[in-house]
C-alpha cells in the first residue's frame, strides 16, 4: 500500500514538473485562436493587426481559425475538450458564451466550469435601424406603433440566439411590446432584407451599419449600449428612453480550464499593452468598438453578470432554443 502510495505520488509530481516546465517554455509553436463565428467581423478582420502584434511579442504566429456553427457553440466546444496548454484558445463573444448555456443546455456548457477567462478585449454597441420610409421617426414612435398594433412589426436579426435577437426580446421586454424575430444567416441578409423592406427594423452592428447610415439608406433610432457612441453622437441610447437598457456585446479570449495561470497572466498582459496602442486602440474606435482590457477575475465576473441577466430574459419572454 505504501509503494503504491509513493507511485501516485511520484506521477503527480511528474505531471507537475511537466506541466510547470512546458508552461515556462511556452510558446514553441504557433498559436490557435478560435473564431466562432464565419471570417471577417472582430475576430480575424479588425483584430487582425492586434493579434499579430501579439504574434511578434511572443515569437510564434496567431493562426485564426474560424469555426462557424450553432451560434458559435461549435467553437467553443473545440476550444473547451483541446488541451489546456495555451495554444488553443477561443475568441468568445456575448452570444456564445453568456446567452448560450441557458438557451442550449443541452449542448452549451457552463463557460465558468470548462474554460479559464484570460481577458476581456473590446465592446461595442448595436444600432436599431429602420428604413427612411419608416413612418416611425423616433424610438418612442416605434414603441408607440408596435403597441397600436400587437405583433404586426418585425425585426431582423443574423439568427436565433444572436445578440441581434436578444436586443429585440430585451426592447420587447423592456417596452411591453410585441414584435416578431426574423432571423438570418449573418447580417448580409438581414440589412437586404431591411432595405428592401421585407422586414420593419433590425439591430446591426455599428460598424456594419455606419456605411448605410452615412449614405441615407437606413435611419438609426438608438443605439444600445447605456451612453451614445461616439461615431454616431446624435443617434440616442435607447437607455434615453428606457432607463437600464443595455445591449453591450463584447469580445474576449478565454482557454480551456486548468490552463496554467503563468501562460494566461502573460496572455493578459500583452494583449492588455497592446490595446493602449494608439495605432490599435484607433482602428477598433473606427470600426464602433471600445478597448475595454480586463484581468481575467473581471472577465470571469462579467461572465456570471451575463448569464444571469439573459437567462432573465430567456425564462420572462419564454424563450426556448428549438
């Protein structure tokens, strides 16, 4: 019993030394960031630059990889059974990582349970857009419209689960209306739609948004973050109107749990520097999104916050994930 005894022990402490060496060693090869959702967007398009950056510092390449699928389920997925050795690691975002484990239990794990936060990268808010024929001018027109008639108006967003989609189940919670979801594969679609006046309104991402706009194409009635944004200063918050609304989708890398804390402390302060780049910080200011660097307890804080406000919305719109 007691050779037996000293056997575990002696394995232990091997995996120990392995894994303190191998994390004092890292990195020796390329690196994997997981994007869940389709190319483009945050998580290979603007980032880009801030992640090879981090690139150089660390003297191995970022590979972005995306893995689109089940409202970024997939990806996570991957990310939470690779091995917890720092080069594999998951570009989160709101949707997936906040809204998903109650909307898809079956099939979404608790991110607190099976990854460790590194840090939270940027937000940015969404904007509520209407056509300019739109007879609602204002947000408190709309509400005002939708109530007249229960269940008539449509939203567009880029699918079920979609930050777009819960913007609209919390405006509709929020106001006590009645709006329908039209959900599309990505936001492409949505803004056709929207233009082409298939669909009333939709929530867009304020850098997809910008352009039509500029153009006069699609009016903005509010944006969703607490406080106006700062390329679209005259566009309200929608929080002008209903106190506490806040739709604030953001960004951050997470690895699989267990990973060790010498290799996401480095992870964390890099990026961190590199986001107070002016040259960084500009780009994502550019295209509506804020650097917003966390240590990884207040990402992982922020997390728990999410989850607790969207599974509220999930259970009094009764929402389901079918």
């Amino acid at each position: 019993m007691i050779r037996r005894i000293s056997r575990c022990a002696g394995f232990m402490l091997l995996t120990l030394f392995v894994s303190v060496s191998s994390a004092q060693n890292w990195p020796d090869k390329a690196i994997r960031f997981v994007n869940p959702f389709a190319p483009g967007g945050f998580g290979d398009g603007v980032a880009r630059p801030m992640f090879e950056q981090l690139g150089q510092t660390l003297g191995q390449p970022i590979i972005v990889e995306s893995q689109a699928g089940a409202n970024g389920s997939l990806a996570s997925n991957v990310v939470a059974k690779s091995a917890p050795d720092g080069y594999t690691l998951l570009i989160g975002n709101l949707g997936p990582i906040a809204i998903n484990p109650t909307l898809y239990p079956e099939t979404t794990a608790d991110p607190l349970k099976v990854f460790s936060p590194i840090m939270q990268l940027v937000s940015g808010p969404l904007v509520l857009l209407v056509h300019p024929d739109f007879q609602a001018k204002t947000l408190e027109e709309l509400i005002a419209t939708a109530k007249e008639d229960p269940g008539k108006l449509t939203y567009g967003s880029v699918g079920a689960g979609s930050t777009t989609h819960f913007a609209g189940e919390l405006l509709k919670m929020q106001s006590h209306v009645d709006i329908l979801q039209v959900p599309f594969r990505g936001a492409a679609p949505a803004l056709i739609n929207l233009l082409g006046r298939q669909i009333d309104m939709a929530f867009v991402n304020i850098s997809i948004a910008k352009p039509h706009i500029d153009s006069g194409k699609l009016r903005a009635l509010a944006v969703t973050t607490l406080k106006r944004s700062s390329i679209l200063p005259d566009v309200p918050a929608v929080a002008e109107i209903l106190p506490g609304f806040e739709v604030n989708p953001w960004w951050g890398l997470l690895a699989p749990i267990n990973t060790p804390p010498q290799i996401v402390d480095r992870i964390q302060t890099e990026l961190a520097r590199i986001l107070k780049d002016p040259a960084i910080a500009d780009r994502l200011r550019q295209n509506g999104l804020e650097p917003e660097p966390s240590t990884s307890a207040e990402f992982a804080q922020r997390i728990a916050s999410e989850i607790q406000k969207w599974r509220e919305v999930i259970r009094v719109n009764h929402i389901t994930g079918g």
